[in-house]
C-alpha cells in the first residue's frame, strides 16, 4: 500500500526557534498534501491543505505567517513552525492524497511530535 | 459546516466480545464517510469507508452502514482480537476531511 512518512518523529526545541516537519509520500505522487494539527485526547484539526507548486490553503484560525507551507514537489510537503512558543506544542499530521486503483485516497504520516520548552 | 461526533472510550474488552463505536455526523450534502484506524507508534489507516446511503463498508472484520435517516456511521466488529487494540477515527468529507476525537478501544486477552 502507499506509504507517506515523516520526519523528524520528534523534535524537542527552544522557544523563539524555527522547526521544519518533512512529509513525504515514498512510492506515489500527491498533488495535494494535508496537515493537521491533533492535541491530546482530540480529534485531529486540519491545518492547510497543500497543493505541488501553489500556495497553501490554510483554514481559519491558522496564522500562516506562523507555519509556512511548502509543497516543492509531487513526493515532498514541508511544514515550518516559526519562532515556536510552548503553546505550539503538538502532535502534526501529515496526509497525501493518492490513487488506490480508481479511488482517491487520504494516506497519512506517523506522525511529529513537537515540545517546545 | 461538518463535524464527527465519536463515543468517549477509552472501550476494554476481552477478546471475542463484540465492539460497537458510536459515530453521528452533521454535514451539509452528503459527503463519503470513513472509519479511520491507529495502532501505537503508526499513522493513521483507512479501516473502511461508505460513499452514499445504505452503502455498508467493511474489513478486517469491521462493518459500517451510513445511515442517511439517523445521521450515523456506526463502527461494529463480532468477536474482536487483541490485535484491534487501537485508536478509532471517524471522519466524514469528500475533499477536506473532519474527524471525531478517537476512540481508544483496548482487548485483554
């Protein structure tokens, strides 16, 4: 089945640092990748969605001066959390949209989680 | 808008009980509806899905009927496993998905 992956799976950082998260689908192309957001004990909250060579589409709440998106290619998203603050402090998703026979599917990542101290 | 609403777990049980998560749904048309599955240390896994009324999806042994009259989608499984032990999403979309808040569902053997 597809794979999509992350990394790092964790990262613990200062406050006032910038932490990238790279999503990557391993043996498909995603022309729209997903990011979400999930705290404990939550559902998980999407973020932006991502689409290869466009800006992304974030929902309502989301700063996106905060967490910048780039989605280069058709295999890799990156999520940058800038100059993160301990309420920055999650569990981030990623999901790539592929083809499962004549289907569209959502594929997700592990999984980062981030602390920032 | 959407929303998923998902039964509180944490669920234990033993092994061969039968398993039933609730899941009801608010949404504007009729977007496809999907059980989505975690087990420790893994990414999410689409478990089964339905696209339209009446449809009933199933796998591994699950099953889920999209109730269009009842606004559900009802995750049930006969006789579980401790391998089921895991986290269970509902979620509901056709583009952007929305999910409930998970299930943690946990088999003693």
């Amino acid at each position: 089945g597809a794979v999509v992956s992350q990394h790092p799976s964790w990262v613990i950082c200062k406050s006032g640092t910038s932490v990238k998260i790279e999503c990557r689908s391993l043996d498909f192309q995603a022309t729209t990748m997903f990011w979400y957001r999930q705290f404990p004990k939550q559902s998980l909250m999407l973020m932006a969605t991502s689409n290869e060579g466009s800006k992304a589409t974030y929902e309502q709440g989301v700063e996106k001066d905060k967490f910048l998106i780039n989605h280069a290619s058709l295999t890799l998203s990156t999520l940058t959390v800038t100059s993160a603050h301990p309420e920055d402090s999650s569990f981030y998703i990623c999901s790539a949209k592929g083809l499962a026979g004549d289907q569209e599917t959502q594929y997700f990542g592990p999984g980062t989680r981030l602390l920032v101290l | 808008g959407n929303s998923v609403t998902q039964m509180e777990g944490p669920v234990t049980l033993s092994e061969e009980a039968f398993l039933t998560i609730n899941c009801t749904y608010t949404a504007t048309g009729y977007p496809s509806l999907f059980w989505y599955v975690q087990y420790p240390g893994e990414g999410l896994q689409l478990l089964l899905k339905a696209t339209k009324a009446d449809d009933k999806g199933s796998n591994k042994g699950f099953e889920a009927t999209y109730r269009k009259e009842t606004t559900s989608f009802h995750l049930e499984k006969g006789s579980v496993q401790v391998s089921d032990s895991a986290v269970y999403f509902c979620a509901l979309g056709d583009y952007k998905l929305s999910f409930g808040a998970g299930t943690t569902v946990t088999v003693r053997a």
